[in-house]
C-alpha cells in the first residue's frame, strides 16, 4: 500500500516549485519512495506499474 505526498518548495526567485512523492513499504517492512513527479496521477501512474511489474495481477492475498 503506498501514499503520496505533495511536497512544496519556493525558488530564490519566488515561484513555489510542486513536487508528489511515492511511499511505500516492501515486503520485508522497509519503506522506500520515489520523487521528482509533476503531478499525482504521475505518481499514482508509476505506483500502479511498479505494483503491477512486483506483483503481477495483484498484492497477494493474506
């Protein structure tokens, strides 16, 4: 299961720069993540191929 974070910063010139990230655990407990994306359908995007590429047709099943 991941969720995402907007992430926000401000330029030395004042624009504010919006980022999203991807959080996630792997299987062994470990949380990890992955940055740098324009909007959160790009992350939602990445986080579904990355879920379908790990596990093939899903999370498996408890």
């Amino acid at each position: 299961m991941a969720y995402f974070e907007k992430r926000t910063s401000t330029t030395k010139d004042g624009r504010v720069d919006t980022t999203w990230r991807v959080r996630f655990k792997y299987s062994d407990g470990e949380g990890g993540s992955e940055s740098g994306f324009p909007t959160k359908a790009a992350a939602e995007r990445w986080n579904e191929e990355d879920e379908a590429a790990t596990f093939g047709d899903g999370p498996p099943q408890a």
